[in-house]
C-alpha cells in the first residue's frame, strides 16, 4: 500500500482531505506536512508515494517542492490541490510530467472521484 | 537744294521712321530706367523740347516722369507733388501755352538759366480711363508747334502703355513676394502644428504605457488577493462538506472550531486585502500627478 503525502501549510486543509480520503475508503497510510521541505526529506525514503500538493506555501512553493523533484529526477504520483484559479498555473503545471491532476479547493467527493484511477485503492 | 522742311512727304517719312525706331524700343523696355534711357536718346528726334514732363495716375499715386538733355528722372509719389498747373489741368483739361513758367520747378533743370524766352505747354490726355498731365518747355532755340501736338499724342501714348505695363507688373511681383512671405509662415506654422501633434503622440504613448503599467499592477493585486481570499473560504467549503461524514459531537468538537478559526483567518485576509487595495489606488493616484 503506497503512502499518501498531504503537503499544505494550513493543517485543516490537510485534515479535510485526510477525512475525504478515509470517507472514500482510502486505507493507505497518510502522512501530512504543513512544512514541504519536511515532506521532501521523508519522501527520499519512500516508495512510490502519492502527494497532494499545495502551491502557495511560505518555506517553499509546490513549484519550487516540483522543481527539486524534478532536479533530483524523482517522478511520484501528484496532484495540484490549491485555491489559485490562475490560467497561467494551470498551464504551468502541464509542464511537470509528474503532475496527473490539477485540483481547485475545495476538494470534495465529486473531485476524488475523478481522480479514484490513479490513487491507491482500498484492499 | 530744296530745304528738308519744304519736302512734307519726306519729312513725314523721317518723322515715322524716328516714331517707329522710339515705339520699338520703348516696347522691349522692362523698366523706368531703360524707358529713360530710350527717351533720352530718341526722343528728340521726334519732338523739340528742353524738358519734358509727364504725370500718371496709378491708383492713389502718380508716376512722374521728365527728361531734359540727359537728365532723367522718374518716381512713384503723392498727389502733393503735382505741379499748380497740373493740378489746375487735372480739374479743367483745358491745355495750357504760357510764358509764366514756375521757376522753383525748372530751376532744378541745369539749362534753365541758357533759355531764350521760354515757354509752358500743358495738356491733359485722357487713356483707357486714366488721366495723364503732359508738361513741355520749350523756347526760341528749340521751338514746339502746334503742328507737334499729334506727334506729342502717339508719344504719350507709347509712355503710357509702357508705364501702366510696368506699374501692373511691379504691382504683381509685390503681390508675388506677399505671396511667398505668405505661404513660408504657413509652411512655418504647419511644421509647428506637426511638432505640436508629434508632441501629443509622444505624450499619449507615455500615457497610454502608464495605464497598461497600472492595469497590469492592479490586475497583479486582484489576482493575488482572489487567491489568498479563496485560501480560507476553500476550507470553510471543504469543511463544510464534512458535515454528512461526522456524527454531531464530532462536528461540534473538531469541525466547528475549525470553522471558527478559518472564518477568522478569511476576515484577516479579507481585511488584509481592503487595505492592499486602497493602498495600490492611493499609489497609483500618487503617480498621475
């Protein structure tokens, strides 16, 4: 069962998503981090984890989080979960092949299920 | 041999030969210079006279103009500088033949002292409606008859054509020149209308690059604080949508204090974005002036 990473600087948006995921029979483990350099440093040991990813945070930008990856060419599962409604970001995000789904909060049922495919499903 | 005088055919021949050679150049002539200079060598061929004296109306003035030996002179001048006689021709027209000549007038002439009983003709022409005072001294020496006075007539008339044809063509190259100074102070004011009109392109470029400047920091801010407003409102949603999943104590105990605090924080932020705003325009305000 693969992880799943919350990485979102405010702690109830990682907690919705935590419950939506339990709620939707999601049995994998969840780890959230409000601090995004904390999340790169455990994903180093992680195997093909799933991150839910934020863009606007203050140690550190989901583009700048995408970037390392990118740097370290380390590809995980990702999906955008933000409030920014931006064109420009969405265009932008195309540009990470990592990058499966861009997601505009709230997250809600209707979204994950959309998304069911890719995420690692119940046993 | 038969005296030249008694020969009338020839001496109309000589007479028209001498009008001819006098007319023709007169008629080459382009100004009261060259007329003078004419006048002095042919004109007495055709006339005796010791000075000559002719006066013509040209719009307000009058062009005068006189010869005696190889004195010239000719000038565009007032009315005041007619002579009494003239003036009393002018009202009359009645010619004039006297020994009473005016001697402040002919007294400019070097000859006057050497005349031999001088005398004063006058007469007034009349030519395509403009009058024309026709002066002659003679004297015992060089005699003018009245048998002269036709010959007289075709010579005004060559004047008068001569002078009017100059005087129009002085009138045009005066208006000419008008003309040119004219039309170079319109040619000055266009380049400073164009100047004028480059000036205001420039100022409206200017502008118009402020405003896209403005709009694109204005469009930057509204962006910005569309996002950090959806920030928390998107996790009152989110929370929200825990209500069917939670059982009541559940709700009560971690959703509603959730709640609580993101609406706070949705108030801080919204706050925040009053004050950036107003702040940007006050800004933006400053700049304009």
């Amino acid at each position: 069962m693969n992880t799943i990473y919350l990485v979102d600087d405010q702690p109830i948006t990682n907690f919705i998503t935590r419950k939506l995921l339990e709620v939707e029979g999601i049995t994998s483990k969840i780890k959230e981090f409000t601090n995004p350099l904390l999340a790169l440093k455990e994903l180093e040991s992680e195997n093909n984890p799933f991150i839910f990813l934020d863009l606007n945070m203050p140690e550190m930008t989901g583009w700048e989080f995408l970037e390392t990856l990118k740097s370290k060419k380390y590809c995980p599962k990702i999906v955008i979960l933000t409030s920014s409604t931006s064109e420009l970001d969405v265009l932008k995000a195309k540009d990470y092949p990592c990058v499966i789904d861009y997601i505009i909060k709230p997250f809600s049922k209707l979204k994950f299920s959309k998304l069911s495919t890719h995420l690692p499903k119940a046993s | 041999m038969a005296s030249i005088t008694n020969n009338t055919s020839q001496l109309y021949r000589i007479t028209y030969e001498a009008y001819s050679k006098f007319a023709n150049n007169i008629s080459r002539c382009t100004s009261l210079k060259e007329v003078g200079e004419i006048s002095r060598t042919h004109l007495k061929y055709l006339l005796n006279f010791h000075i000559i004296r002719l006066s013509i109306q040209e719009a307000d003035k009058y062009l005068f103009f006189s010869l005696s030996g190889n004195q010239v002179e000719y000038d565009l001048k007032e009315q005041t500088q007619l002579l009494a006689h003239e003036k009393d021709l002018l009202d009359t027209e009645i010619p004039v033949l006297t020994t009473n000549i005016p001697h402040d007038w002919i007294d400019g002439y070097e000859l006057s002292s050497q005349l031999l009983e001088p005398s004063l003709w006058g007469w007034l022409f009349k030519k395509n409606d403009r009058k024309i005072t026709v002066t002659l001294i003679s004297d015992k020496n060089k005699p003018f008859n009245t048998g002269d006075v036709e010959i007289l007539k075709l010579v005004v008339d060559c004047f008068e054509a001569k002078f009017h044809e100059i005087y129009l063509s002085r009138l045009l190259d005066v208006k000419n020149k008008s003309l040119t100074k004219a039309l170079k102070t319109i040619k000055e004011k266009n380049d400073q209308i164009q100047k004028i009109v480059e000036n205001q392109q420039e100022i409206i470029e200017d502008r118009t690059k402020e405003i896209v400047a403005k709009n694109k920091k204005l469009l930057n801010i509204s962006a910005l604080n569309a996002h950090n407003v959806r920030e928390p409102l998107s996790r009152i949603q989110g929370l929200i949508q825990l209500f069917d999943i939670f059982d009541d104590e559940q709700i009560r105990n971690e959703v509603i204090p959730k709640l609580e605090k993101s609406a706070e924080e949705m108030d801080q932020v919204l706050q925040e974005v009053i004050n950036m705003a107003t702040n940007a325009l006050s800004d933006l305000k400053a700049e304009k002036i």
